[in-house]
C-alpha cells in the first residue's frame, strides 16, 4: 500500500519534492511548537522574607501579605498582553481550584497600569484568584521584575521559597508546593 503511494504519479512531480522537508527540518519546526506552546520556566531556590506589602484587587479587597500568614501564596507577575502568561493562566486557575481548600493561595499581579482592564480580563476568562495591579513597591518587594511571567511561591511563613522565571504549569506548581504544605 505505501509503496502505491510513493509511485503515485502526483507525488513524483519536482515542485512537490521540493516542498518536502528534510529531518533536520522536522526536527527543528517540532522543537519550535514545543517552545512555543510550553516555553522552558527555569526555577531557583530563594531564601528571603518578603515585605508585608498590600494589594487591592480588582474587587477593591485589600490583601496583604501578612493576612496570608500560614498559606502557601503563589505570588505571578503579568500581563494581559503577554502570551505566555495568558497560556499558563488556565492552569494558575485549575491549580488555585484544586488547591485553595489546603492551604494555597494565588496572587495574580499584573504589571499593566489599568485595572479596568485586568478586572475585565478575570471576568471575560472567568478566572476567580485575586488579581491586582503591581505597583513599583509591590514589584520592589520581590526584587526586579523584567519580564513576565514571573512567579513566586512563598512559605507558610512569608519566605520566598521559589522563584518561577518563565511559564508554569499544574505539575511543576504541584512539585513546588507540595513540600511546603507539609512544613
């Protein structure tokens, strides 16, 4: 049956051969789909308290960091604009979904100046985590915030524990918040 195919006079024809790929080809446009649509998160271990900043989301609640004392928080930084944070955002929700009752809190801080629009945003993807404005001394709080996304999980005890430099997913949260449940 293949080898009906391969002498298949239509296939046979110069301009289809060159649109052929060759392996390297292949190779390389697999590795492109994959970093596009999971893009590698390069995660360091962190030592230091983070200051007891507050926040007011886009429910006019005000949050601080004090008030989520005992709580595990996920603390992302990001952006309505950015892809890579609109991609992980699914998984931030099934995590805080999953997780809120035991112990998890999330914290998504946007770095965009209007909080119309990010209020906007949570509604129209129905995503139901806090989610404010990041301000300079909320961004100054965790240290420099280039890009974005960029992610934080503090202890139970207000340490940062981990810094996230890139997109997350459901595992690699599970994997990093699991222990610190357990202290």
């Amino acid at each position: 049956m293949l080898k009906n195919l391969t002498n298949h006079p239509w296939l046979n024809k110069p301009w289809v051969k060159k649109l052929t790929p060759s392996p390297f080809t292949l190779v390389l446009l697999v590795l492109i789909t994959y970093f596009w649509f999971r893009p590698p998160a390069w995660v360091s271990d962190e030592h230091q308290a983070v200051s007891n900043i507050s926040i007011t989301t886009t429910d006019n609640r005000v949050i601080s960091m004090a008030d989520l004392r005992g709580k595990v928080v996920i603390v992302s930084f990001w952006a309505t604009w950015c892809p890579y944070c609109r991609h992980e955002m699914p998984a931030i929700q099934a995590f805080y979904r999953d997780w809120h009752s035991k112990g998890v809190e999330v914290l998504a801080l946007s770095i965009e100046d209007d909080p119309a629009l990010v209020a906007q945003f949570m509604r129209q993807e129905n995503y139901n985590f806090p989610a404010a404005i990041a301000d300079g001394a909320t961004q100054q709080a965790f240290g420099k915030i280039d890009k974005v996304p960029m992610s934080f999980i503090v202890d139970k005890k207000g340490i940062i524990r981990h810094k996230i430099d890139g997109q997350v997913y459901y595992g690699r949260l599970q994997d990093l918040v699991t222990p610190l449940l357990q202290e």
